[in-house]
C-alpha cells in the first residue's frame, strides 16, 4: 500500500484572521483611519466603506516610493482589515486596562516588562 499523502492547507485568503501583517501595513491602516475618522460616526466604529477605502489604500505605494516600485505582498480585503482594526481596538483597551492598574506599570517600548517577580501579580490580574 502506497504511503498516504499529507493533504495541502487551503491558500490562506486575505480575509483570513491568521494572516500576517506588517508594523507598516497596521501603520497605514490605523493612518488612513485616523484620516477617515469622521466616517466612523464616533471615531472608531467604521462601516464597510471606510474598510474598503482602507483596503484600496493599501495597495498604494507609501509616499517616498515610486509606484513602479512597489509590489503589495499581502492583498487585503475589507474583512481583512475589519478585523485587523477590532484587534487593534482590543491590544489598546488592554493596555489602557493595565496602565490604570495600581502596581502595574506600561512601557511603549518594553511592554508590560514582565519580570519573575511580578508573575503572580500577572496571574491575578489575568484571571
């Protein structure tokens, strides 16, 4: 009996949650956001609009890049960057939590900066 072959993972389509994205890509998605800022009614809940507006603008070449230049290694779609920004959303409201925690201290650089001796404050704090 011939061996059986492993099956082949679907291509991971631009919508999916567990696609890579770039400090550059979160960067100009969170800046064309910010200057779209008035679609999203209160700021930050955006309709599909904003999202595909978001998405056509990452397909353009950042400024200081020739657009012949450019090649756009992950195409997204609206969903994609939907989720993208939820996620966003949720890393600040997690570090804005943390920043008002009493003992718990927040650096831009570092993160929470975690040592031995504050791993049972963390557990805590998690649960």
């Amino acid at each position: 009996m011939a061996p059986r072959k492993k099956p082949t993972p679907p291509a991971a389509s631009s919508s999916d949650s567990s696609a890579h994205w770039t400090t550059e890509e979160t960067s100009r998605l969170i800046e064309y956001l910010i200057l779209h800022r008035a679609e999203g009614g209160d700021g930050v809940n955006f309709k599909q609009a904003a999202f595909t507006g978001a998405a056509d603008y990452l397909l353009e070449p950042p400024d200081g890049i020739a657009k012949e230049n450019w090649v756009v290694e992950n195409k997204r779609d609206w969903l994609s960057c939907k989720n993208k920004w939820k996620l966003c959303k949720k890393k600040y409201t997690a570090v804005v939590d943390v920043k008002l925690q009493s003992g718990f201290s927040w650096d831009d650089n570092l993160g929470a900066n975690i040592g031995p001796a504050d791993a049972a404050r963390w557990t805590a704090f998690t649960k």
